[in-house]
C-alpha cells in the first residue's frame, strides 16, 4: 500500500493548475513547487473528481515566472457504470505565466501579468490511467475520450495585489481578464513564519463571469459564478525547505454539483 501512495503522488505531482495562485515568496525562498489532489482527508483517495495539479515558480529581480500542467475531468465513479453520464468536460492543459512587480504604494505590492494555456494531449491522461491501475480502478478511458476537450490555446491577463493586514493576516486579490476565463478573488491567510510548527488558516471567495474550460464543449457545463473555499493546514521548515501541507473545502466548479469539493495541498518553498 505505501508503494501505490508513493506512486501516486508522484505521478500527481506531474499534473497541475491552469488557475494556480500567485505565491507569496519568503526573504529565504526563490522557488515555490506545489502539488495538489482531489482528496477527502489528504490520505483517502477520492472518487470524485479527478484534478491533479502542479506547478513551479520563481521570483527573480521584481518579476514572478511559473509554469503548470492541469489534468479536470468529470465527477465519476471508482467502478465503470453503463449509465455514466460526463458532467464536465475532459481535459489536459499546459500553462505558462509571467509577472511584473510594480514598486509598492505603501498599502502593498502590486503585480501586473500574463498566462497562455494550451489544451490538447499531452500524455498526462495515460499517467492517471498508470495510478488507475494500480489502486485497482476500472479503465474509463474511452468514456473520457467521448468527453474530450477540442485543442485550443486561451491567453489572460492577470492583476494582483498582495497586502499585509496589520500582523494578523494576508490579503490577496486578483483580477483575471481573458479570451476563455473572467474572474475576480479575494484570498484571507493567516500568516506563518514557517519556524518549527505552526498552523495556517485560509478563506478565499471566487467571482466567475465565465471559465470556458469548465464550460468546455461536448459537455457544455454551467459554470459555478460564486466559489467559496475554507482550508487548514501547517507549515514548517526542514533543512533550507519551506514545507506547507493544507487541506481545504470547496463547492465544485460546475453549477449541477453542490457536494462539498476537497483538494490537499504540498507547497515547498526553497
């Protein structure tokens, strides 16, 4: 069993977050990784939907780079069911992005930036079927097929401020403006130094005006427009890493799904 967790992560941790957040960088990090899973606790592996995540930052010189690799697929069940419908589309997406700080205005910094995404195929789906196999799932592969995003590119520009609210708490904002994808968020966090061990907390609300690759066609889903999350966590240091693990709560991006979404979370800085 720790062999299959193991493998897992690993192979999990090769797919990533088309709407992944800008990182707050710490005095002693350059680098941010992080990888993410749909999951009901951070151990139980879900049945519900499969998004992998992960992605890689860096920050040099006032400028932010990062790129991520995103695999969403529909709500489904562990065992193959005849009457299976898809109620999201199937996908793979590749990200790049860029980010310029500007200088602060004395209520906090401000970042002005781009991201490109292509969808297409990109092998990340055989790398779930590879977990599947393992933790003895039954192959749906031709059903995701059927319910496979057309290949496309979308570009977005992206505003962020981060602010510090007196020492109690991190406030981040950002304005995403794009060909595929409109929406605004606001994120609360409790700050951490990351010495020994301390806990975190976060409360993030979304606003969706649209987000095509939830939408995407064969399925056409209705889009969520107002995604509220909770999430807790700790964060400590081991040798020059910073090392975040959270859990947080969602509701699901698509309109037809109001069960509770879990995503666990792994952020190493370095």
């Amino acid at each position: 069993m720790f062999v299959r967790i193991a493998y897992f992560i690993v192979l999990g941790g090769l797919m990533g977050s088309a709407h992944a957040e800008l990182p707050r960088f710490s005095p002693d990090t350059e680098w941010q990784f992080e990888i993410a899973n749909d999951s009901p606790n951070g151990f139980k592996f879900s049945d519900a939907y499969e998004t992998h995540t992960m992605s890689l930052f860096t920050q040099r010189d006032q400028i932010i780079i990062g790129a991520s690799a995103l695999l969403v697929a529909p709500k489904r069940p562990k065992r193959a069911q005849d009457d299976w419908v898809a109620n999201r589309a199937f996908g793979e997406v590749l990200t790049v992005e860029a980010h310029k700080r500007r200088p602060s205005d004395g209520t906090g910094d401000w970042f002005i930036g781009g991201r490109v995404a292509l969808i297409g195929e990109f092998g990340i789906d055989k790398m779930q079927e590879d977990v599947h196999r393992l933790l003895g799932y039954s192959s749906m592969r031709n059903d995701l097929d059927n319910a496979r995003m057309d290949d496309d590119a979308t570009a977005s520009l992206l505003i962020t401020h981060q602010r510090r609210l007196g020492n109690l708490l991190n406030m981040d904002s950002t304005l995403e403006l794009g060909t595929w994808r409109n929406a605004l968020s606001a994120k609360i966090t409790k700050p951490t130094t990351c010495e020994n061990f301390q806990w975190h907390y976060h409360a993030k609300l979304e606003l969706v005006a649209n987000d095509e690759i939830v939408s995407a066609a064969p399925v056409n889903a209705d889009i969520r427009h107002i995604v509220p999350t909770l999430g807790v966590g700790f964060c400590t240091r081991w040798r020059n890493l910073e090392i975040q693990l959270s859990e947080e709560i969602s509701l699901p991006r698509i309109r037809s799904d109001n069960d509770v979404y879990p995503m666990v979370r792994l952020k190493i800085g370095f």
